[in-house]
C-alpha cells in the first residue's frame, strides 16, 4: 500500500483538467488496494477514499470512462465489490474453489487462446458482456433515478407476456447472455460489436443519468445492440430485420428507440481504439475475477508458424524504422576517424 500526503495529493488535484484524471487514478488504486481479507481498511485507504468523495461530483464530463481511455469501466468497479465478498468468503471457510481447470504450458506443450484484441472470441465476449450487463443491474445506485419511457417495457413490451412484477426481480446471468446471443446468432454480429454495445450502453448510462433496472434492461441493450450493429458491423442489420427476431416489436418502435438512443448519446458515437482495446482488457479481468476463463487450445504446428510469420515481419519492421532514425540523426560522439601513423622501417 503507497503512502498518501495530503497536501501533495491536494496540489495535484488542484492542476486543472487533471482533477478528474487524478481522481479516477486513485480511485483505482483504491479498488485494486483494498483489503479482501481483513474487513479492517487501513488508514492510508480512508485517506484515498475521503479525498475521492470529495472531488467526484465535480469530475469533468471529458472523463466519462466511454470516452477517455485512463478512466476506469464502470462494470469493472461495480463488479469488485462481489468479488471481494466472494474472495473473503472462501478464505474464511477454507473452501478451495473447484478442481484446477486451468491448463498450463509445458516444454512439450503451449496452450494458447484464440482471443485477441483484434479478433476476441465470440462466444466468452458475449459472456463477459452479460456478465458486466448483470452487474450494471446487480450493483445499481438506489437513488431513485429517472426510469425514461423509451426503455420502459412495460410501455413498450418486446413480448406479448410481460409479468406484472417484472420490474421487482434482478434477471439472472443466464437470461441476460441468453437475450444477447439470441440477437447476435440472429443478426450474425462479430465480437467487436459485443463491445462496443457495452460502451454505449455505459455511455448511455453516464450521458442520460440514469441506471440499467429489471424495468429497462431488455431495451436499453436492444438499442445499443441497435447502434453498435449499424456503426461497426460491415453488413449493417436494418431495424426490420430485428422485428423478424422479435416478432412482437414494430419497425416504429424501433426507430423511435434509435431515434432517442442517438439523442441521449448526444449523436456521439465515435469509439476511439484505446477505448475499445480498455474496455476489451478489462472483460478480461472480469472474466478472469468470475473463473470464466477463455478457452485454452494447443498450439498448432500452423499457428505457431503463423505466429513466426507475423513476429519475423514485426522484427524485419523494427528493424528498418532503426535504420531510418540513425540515418536522420548521427551523434558526432560515435563517429570514429582512422588515424594513420607512419610505419617506421629499420
């Protein structure tokens, strides 16, 4: 655990457009800090805390986590809380968690995921992002938010059957991957676009002020979905087509929940790359926090000379940009001159 000085912490929040950044960092380092087994926090974590409620309301909104890729996912620091319960509980029952699934390289053998950043793994995204989806709902702040009628489904139903207490029961984990991989099969949409739903979806939830609930969840992901299927997929899905996988919605229905979606985002849509490739390191931790580990396959003799390929090419590339950088600035200091010296025969 760092040590905290109170003034030069104080000085630093008071730079300006930093205030908000400095305050997500330590906010981190409190999350990440945070004692799972002693329920005692230390002196130096109430300090970080004190000083975090006092500077987050006036965060700036440049440091939306959507947005600015230093602040932290939201998902992610919702979801800590049951992790640490979950962590502490075991330790205090001396419960192992399950049989070691994990499988580990070896000299004879390298087990790699098929998951990258470039190109993540459909099935576990999905996963990950229902995951995050049902600790958005889970760890929702009790305020009393505004619930907007756009998403409410009890206004606007995706089905025919809506139970009259609906809204009083959290959906499962389950229900809500069962709901996203429906659309996603239907619609046949990458993985990419399973993550940038869940950064509109947290855009959304930050730009309108307002929490994902058991009344609204079903439309709100159905609109990100919407949006992220239009502006990231290369064969972009029209609003009729998701009539035809929810039979009971109209098309007016969903132009208008575009329509409103758009709005209420303030027509951003843009998803910078280290935003994305955040918000796709953090599913990872979350997936990694829950044991809902990536699948883990050999390494082929075709992917290992695959892998060579690509890390001969990225060396040759490294190479050459050297080459490049010494041919544009020589120091005066590595030049050596050939000094000749007379040759004295006796």
């Amino acid at each position: 655990m760092r040590n905290v000085n109170a003034i030069e912490v104080n000085d630093k929040f008071n730079q300006g457009k930093k205030l908000g950044q400095n305050a997500l960092l330590i906010y981190s380092v409190c999350t990440e800090t945070a004692d799972v087994v002693d329920n005692k926090p230390s002196i130096d974590d109430v300090s970080e805390r004190l000083i975090l409620l006092l500077l987050l309301p006036d965060l700036p909104m440049e440091y939306n986590p959507s947005d600015h890729p230093r602040a932290s996912t939201i998902f992610l620091s919702k979801s800590q809380t049951d992790v640490r319960e979950k962590r502490k509980s075991l330790y205090i029952n001396h419960h192992h968690p399950g049989p070691m699934r994990r499988k580990y390289s070896s000299c004879s053998t390298i087990f790699l995921d098929d998951s990258t950043v470039s190109q993540p793994n459909l099935k576990y995204t999905i996963k990950c992002v229902a995951l995050a989806i049902y600790y958005h709902i889970k760890n929702r702040d009790t305020d009393g938010r505004m619930l907007l009628d756009i998403f409410d489904e009890k206004l606007h139903p995706l089905s025919l059957e809506v139970p009259p207490d609906y809204e009083k029961h959290d959906p499962e984990q389950k229900q809500i991957y069962r709901f996203v991989r429906t659309l996603f099969s239907a619609a046949q949409l990458t993985a990419e676009c399973a993550i940038v739903t869940l950064v509109y979806l947290e855009r959304l939830l930050t730009y309108a002020e307002i929490d994902i609930c058991p009344a609204n969840w079903k439309r709100i992901v159905l609109g990100a979905i919407l949006l992220a299927s239009k502006v990231w997929d290369d064969q972009a899905v029209w609003n009729v087509d998701y009539c035809q996988i929810l039979k009971d919605i109209t098309v007016e229905d969903m132009n208008e929940l575009e329509r409103q979606f758009l709005e209420l985002l303030q027509f951003n849509i843009n998803v910078p790359s280290s935003v994305y490739a955040k918000y796709y390191f953090d599913l990872r931790s979350l997936a990694e926090a829950n044991n809902l580990s990536f699948p883990l396959e050999p390494l082929s003799r075709d992917k290992a000379q695959k892998l060579e390929a690509i890390s001969r090419l990225c060396d040759d590339k490294y190479k050459d940009l050297r080459k490049q950088a010494k041919k544009k600035s020589v120091s005066a200091d590595n030049l050596m001159v050939v000094r000749w010296c007379p040759a004295i025969i006796s």
